[in-house]
C-alpha cells in the first residue's frame, strides 16, 4: 500500500481485542507496531502500546499525528451484536463516530488506513456473498459496521475495507473467541447449544491476520475484500469437528435453533462470504475448518 514496506511503523487500534492481539503478534516481525486500547490495558510484546478512546476526535488526531505511523488497521470496535442493540448510542459513537475520527486523522497525514469490517452487514437471506453484492443489516451492530464502510468508500484514496467472518482460535488479550468459549465448556463437561441454522464461513485467526498483512503490504486504499474460510458451516458441524478434535464427546453438543434462544439483535441466517477475490488475487487460501481446529488443538498441546 504506497509506502508500506518493512519496519514501517503500523498503528493497529482494538489491541487488547482478540483479533487485535492477533494481528499485532503478526505484523511484529515485519513492522514497528503502535497498538492502542480503550478500557483494557494490554502487554503485547515488542509492540508500543497507548490508551485512545477514538470517539475522541482532538485525541484521535494528536495520537496519529504522534505516532506518525505508516498505515493504521481499524480493528476496533463494539462487536457484541446484542450490546450494540442495548446501547445503540454508545455503538454508534465507537463504530462510525469512531471510524470518522480515524480516517479525518488519516487524510491528515495522508497515511492509509485499513477498515476491518464484517460478514454482518449482509441481510443473511442469500448467503455466498462476493464483493459485488448489496449489504442490506439487520441488527443495530451491521449498521454501524455497514455506515463506516460507506464513510470508508467515500475516503476511497485513503481506506481499504476487509470483512471478516467469525474467528476461532486461541485466545488472546481481553477478548475470547468462539472456540475459546466451546473449548471452555466442554473441558468442564457442560451442556453447549449450538446453532444448527445460521451459516457462516469461519476463519482460524492466524489466517485471518495473514491475510490482513498481505492486504497491507501488496492492496490499494479503494479496495474492497471479502477475507473468509472456504468452509460454509453452521455451528453445530462445527462443534462436531471440534469435539473430535479435541477428544470430547459429541454428546455434550446440544443441536439448537436460533428460534429457541433468545437475543436483543436480530440473527441473520446465512452471511457466509465468497472469498474468490481474495484469494485469486493474493494467492492466499486461508484453511478449512478440520485444519484450523487441529492446528489451534497442537497450539494448546505446545503450551500446556
């Protein structure tokens, strides 16, 4: 991306996040990495690290103008689907006012900036959704994701914009991922619902930060990615995958309908991606699901 090359510096926000601690453990070894956070501190090694509340707009520009960086990952933001609907002002204010905020300080300096966004925006009625297609929300959290991006595509020579899918991995940082939650579960021997109808095309997070570093070192500001597994995949075939690979009973799964578990937001039922694109262009296949789960089971084997 223009100026990007090796020890640029990068400043990624939402590092105490789970895909924000990811990412910056990624780009460590190829960029000088300048992570910021809101209300949980983080300790990410060889990465500077600074508080900024991005709805902040004076902070906001001061901290890029500061930090000087390269190119900015905005990977922050209020994710929980079900918060955003309970505090639809406060979604509002992190996830576009934020998002603003961060690109007036981009076009400052005229730093580019990589907008990481979701599968979330689409209605989920189609499912396989390419680039090319309409989003269409319908949940509080999809359309302030969807607002930014379009705040995002009007900055065209500053912003690339990445949807990502649901993340699975280890946990790192504050936040944990899908399979941290089932594995937590699971190893206590509880009772776990999973959604046998709502798809999606799940990601193992390392693949997901990967990608996200070949975008910053080989995209352009104006484009759009859809950055996704090949697998798409409801989450009770998932759960199935993953007791097998981690030697649990498949009978503490419990086969569930959206239907039957309540929730402040709306779920769509299919908004798994087409990631063509991505990989046609870059030449990077992110795994399957079996291969994603064994790989994170022989990370917890490594560490225990």
């Amino acid at each position: 991306m223009g100026k990007i090359n090796q020890n640029s510096t990068v400043f990624v926000t939402g590092g105490s996040g789970f895909l924000g601690c990811h990412l910056c453990d990624q780009l460590r070894s190829r960029f000088d990495v300048h992570a910021s956070y809101n209300s949980n501190p983080c300790s990410l090694q060889h990465c500077r690290t600074t508080q900024l509340d991005i709805t902040d707009h004076d902070h906001v520009v001061e901290t890029i103008s500061q930090c000087s960086p390269s190119l900015i990952v905005h990977a922050a933001a209020v994710s929980s689907p079900d918060v955003c609907e309970r505090d639809p002002s406060r979604a509002w204010a992190v996830n576009v006012d934020g998002t603003k905020n961060l690109i007036t300080a981009a076009m400052k300096r005229a730093v580019p900036l990589i907008y990481v966004s979701t599968d979330m925006v689409f209605s989920g009625q189609e499912g396989n959704y390419t680039e090319n297609d309409d989003p269409a929300p319908i949940n509080f959290y999809g359309k302030t994701k969807r607002e930014a991006e379009i705040i995002c595509r009007k900055a065209s020579d500053t912003c690339t914009i990445v949807r990502i899918t649901l993340q699975y991995g280890r946990g790192r940082g504050t936040a944990r991922s899908f399979s941290d939650w089932l594995l937590h579960n699971l190893s206590a021997g509880s009772k776990v619902p999973l959604f046998y109808d709502q798809y999606r095309t799940p990601t193992y997070v390392k693949d997901t930060v990967r990608g996200i570093e070949i975008i910053a070192l080989n995209g352009k500001p104006g484009d759009l990615y859809h950055l996704a597994g090949p697998d798409r995949i409801d989450r009770h075939s998932f759960g199935r995958m993953f007791a097998a690979v981690f030697s649990f009973p498949e009978s503490l799964l419990k086969r569930t309908a959206m239907a039957d578990v309540p929730s402040a937001a709306a779920r769509p039922k299919d908004v798994s991606l087409d990631g063509k694109k991505f990989t046609d262009q870059f030449n990077f296949f992110p795994r399957g699901v079996y291969d994603g789960i064994r790989k994170m089971s022989r990370e917890y084997a490594e560490t225990t």
